[in-house]
C-alpha cells in the first residue's frame, strides 16, 4: 500500500504536467512545417503556439433553463397523446387494408362465377329476380376486370 501512494501521485504529477504542455508550430529553414513541444532553437518563420487546453464540453447549454415539473408534465401528456394518435392511425390502417382484401378476394370470387358460365341471377330496383344473359355476363366481367384492376394491385 506504501509504494501505490506515491506511484499514484507520480502518475497524477505527470498527467497535469502533460495537460499544462504548450506546443508551438513553425516552418523551419527548408520550409517545413514542424510541431515540438519545445520552443525552436534559432530564427524561424511564422512561430506559433498551439492552446492545448481542452474546448469546454459543446453538449451542454450554456444557460439552459431548468424546466418546472408543470412544463415536464405538458410534455409528457403530449408525448402520450401522439403515441395514442400514432396508434389508431396504425389501427385504423389495418382495418381499411383488411377491408380492401375482403372487397378484392370477393371480385375475385365473382369473376371467376362469371367465367365459370354457370347461371347467375340478380334482383333488378324492383325486388324481380332474373337470370344475366351472354352480353350482360360480358359486360360484368369487363367491370370486373376494371375494377380488379384499379383497386387490388
């Protein structure tokens, strides 16, 4: 434990002896730029030092106001309120996807009764039943078709 004492000391001596260093840069006779931690011996051009002091910390604000419980809480329910809008929007999108799958495998599925040829029947505005003939079922397929198209891509 004696000899960690003084090894512990040598080492925070050398470590604030380093930290106080000056560097100087100059160009040399040749015109070469050279960096010591020594003063040049002789005449040089455009001798200068170099601050090696550590910038202060750029993180931090310089007079950065603390914020009061009250602004915390405002921004807290905020931050609540958009994750709550950000979730029904994501809710809301999966329902409208679902209910576009639905419409688009139900085309599909009349499309392919179309093409079938079995017998279709509808009822027309006055509650009739009738059967679709050749340029009827024609038709519907082309709307289908279209419609299978435009929207389930």
């Amino acid at each position: 434990m004696t000899m960690k004492r003084p090894a512990l000391a040598a080492v925070i001596l050398a470590s604030a002896i380093a930290a106080e260093a000056q560097v100087y840069q100059w160009q040399d006779e040749n015109n070469k730029t050279v960096i010591s931690d020594r003063p040049p011996s002789g005449p040089v051009r455009q001798l200068r030092r170099i601050d090696t002091a550590a910038p202060p910390p750029a993180s931090e604000p310089a007079a950065a106001p603390a914020k009061t419980l009250a602004d915390r809480d405002m921004e807290f329910r905020k931050r609540q309120q958009e994750a709550r809008d950000a979730a029904e929007k994501s809710d809301n999108e999966q329902r409208a996807n679902a209910r576009k799958r639905e419409e688009c495998e139900g085309l599909r599925r009349y499309l392919r009764s179309l093409e079938s040829g079995e017998r279709i029947q509808t009822v027309d505005a006055k509650g009739e039943r009738y059967i679709l003939d050749d340029s009827e079922r024609a038709q519907a397929i082309t709307r289908t078709r279209a419609d299978l198209q435009r929207g389930c891509q």
